[in-house]
C-alpha cells in the first residue's frame, strides 16, 4: 500500500468521521513516497546552484583550480545518484501509484497536476542522462581523481558541447516547470486551503 487511506470524499474539511466512528483523513502520499520526494527536492536545490558556480568559476572567470575541480566533481557524483533516485523513484510510482486527486480540484487542476508531475519525472531523468552523455563524449568521467563514472558513448568533443547545452538549457526549463508546481503548492495552502499539500507533508503518520 502506498498511502494511508481513509474515505476519499469527506467534503470540506479535512477530518471526518468514518463508518465504524472513528476521525479518519483525507489520503496522502506514502512515507517512502514522500521521503523520496523531499529527497529530490534537496538534490536539485543543491545540483542547481552547483552547476552554475561551477560554470562561472570555470568558464566565465576562467579559474581551472582545485576547487572548480571539486565543485564539478561533486556535480557529476550528486547528479549520478540523483539519476538513480530519480530511477527508484519512478519505479516506485509506477509500483504503488498516488492517492486519489484532491476531491474538490476542477478537471482542468487535476489534468495540469498530472502533466507537471509527469512532466517532472521525465526531466529529472533526461537532465542527468545528459549530463553523463555529455561528460562522456568530453570525457570527464573522473570524480575527485578516485574513479571514473562509466562511460555512455566514445569521445567527440564537438557532440559532447551540444549535449552539454542542451543540459543546461533543459535545467532552465526544469526549474520553471518546478517554479510553476511550488507556486501551485503554495496556493493550494494558503489561498485554496485544501488538503494538496498535507498530502506530500514529511513526518505524517
Ligand atoms: C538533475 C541533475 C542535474 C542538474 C539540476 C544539473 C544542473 C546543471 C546546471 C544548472 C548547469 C550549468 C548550466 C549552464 O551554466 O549553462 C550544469 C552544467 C553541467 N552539468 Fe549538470 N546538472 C545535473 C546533472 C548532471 C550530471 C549527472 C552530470 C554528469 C555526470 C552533469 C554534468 C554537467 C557538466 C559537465 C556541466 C558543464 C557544462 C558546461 O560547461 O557547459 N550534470 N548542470
Ligand atoms: C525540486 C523541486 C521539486 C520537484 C522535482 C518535485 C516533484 C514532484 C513530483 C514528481 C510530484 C508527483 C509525485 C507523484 O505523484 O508521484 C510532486 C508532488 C507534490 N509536490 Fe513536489 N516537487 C518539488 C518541490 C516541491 C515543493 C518545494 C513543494 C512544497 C512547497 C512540493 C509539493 C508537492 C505536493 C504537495 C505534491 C503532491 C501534489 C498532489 O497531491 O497532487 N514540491 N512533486
């Protein structure tokens, strides 16, 4: 099972009594569900900073030292494991599916709900694949000279700087699309007031 069920139509409110008597509520997302997303969300809020620094230090002040080395390093090693979260993370939703819609959305909320969510799964996938294609066609496998990232296609340097801006420019449009959802998060608690965000809460039982 992936979210605790309680009755889905309660009305307004997010408590109600169910059959047997007993306060029940509205259902929400998993533990490991919601414990996964809050792990994206710190991984993308630490990989997008990241990317930038790394760029500017390295490329607009061109500063090739031990630090923009690290600072690449750590992008190439979060953004690995991001990929594979990402993986789980999908595989996980697929398995165990979401809790019903919010009752009282409109159709068109819950149509766009879905393509943002969808739409975020695919991006958080393509942007590190990306990123690990492009690092191979450089290559720039090494992480912190310890080992190297396995490698997805052979060098070609000119295919690798393509692929590379395509990462970036897909990261902007990631973080609008991310941008859109918070604002949509926000909205759902403090102007509509529904259950939306309880929904992806941490530390709910
Ligand atoms: C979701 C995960 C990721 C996010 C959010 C992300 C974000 C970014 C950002 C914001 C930039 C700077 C773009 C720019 O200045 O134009 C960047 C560049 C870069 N990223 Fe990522 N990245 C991710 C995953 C990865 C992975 C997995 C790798 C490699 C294994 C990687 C390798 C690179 C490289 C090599 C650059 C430099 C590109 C250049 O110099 O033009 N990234 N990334
Ligand atoms: C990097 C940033 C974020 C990413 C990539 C992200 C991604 C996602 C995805 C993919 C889902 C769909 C889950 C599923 O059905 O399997 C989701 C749901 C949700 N997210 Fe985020 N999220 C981010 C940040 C946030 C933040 C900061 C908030 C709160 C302010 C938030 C609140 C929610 C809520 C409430 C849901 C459930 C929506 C519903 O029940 O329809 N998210 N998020």
């Amino acid at each position: 099972m992936t979210h605790d069920h309680g009755p889905g139509n309660l009305g307004p409110g997010t408590l109600g009594s169910g059959t047997l008597g007993l306060a029940t509520t509205r259902p929400v997302y998993g533990a490991i569900a919601r414990r996964l997303h809050w792990a994206t969300v710190g991984a993308v809020f630490v990989m997008v900073p990241l990317g930038l620094a790394m760029t500017y230090r390295g490329n607009t002040l061109d500063i090739w030292d031990g630090l923009t080395d690290a600072l690449y390093s750590s992008h190439k090693l979060i953004g690995f494991l991001l990929l594979w979260l990402m993986v789980g993370r999908l595989i996980w939703r697929l398995l165990h599916g979401a809790p019903p819609d919010e009752p009282s959305l409109l159709w068109w909320q819950k149509a766009a709900s879905h393509l943002v969510h969808w739409l975020l799964y695919g991006l958080l996938l393509v942007v590190p694949l990306l990123g690990w294609i492009g690092v191979s066609l450089y290559p720039s496998l090494t992480v912190f000279g310890l080992f190297d990232l396995p490698a997805l296609a052979k060098p070609n340097e000119d295919l690798a700087k393509r692929v590379l801006w395509l990462h970036g420019t897909l990261v902007f449009a990631t973080v609008a699309v991310i941008g859109g959802h918070i604002a949509a998060a926000l909205y759902h608690y403090f102007i509509r007031k529904d259950g939306v965000l309880r929904r992806m809460l941490p530390g709910l039982k």
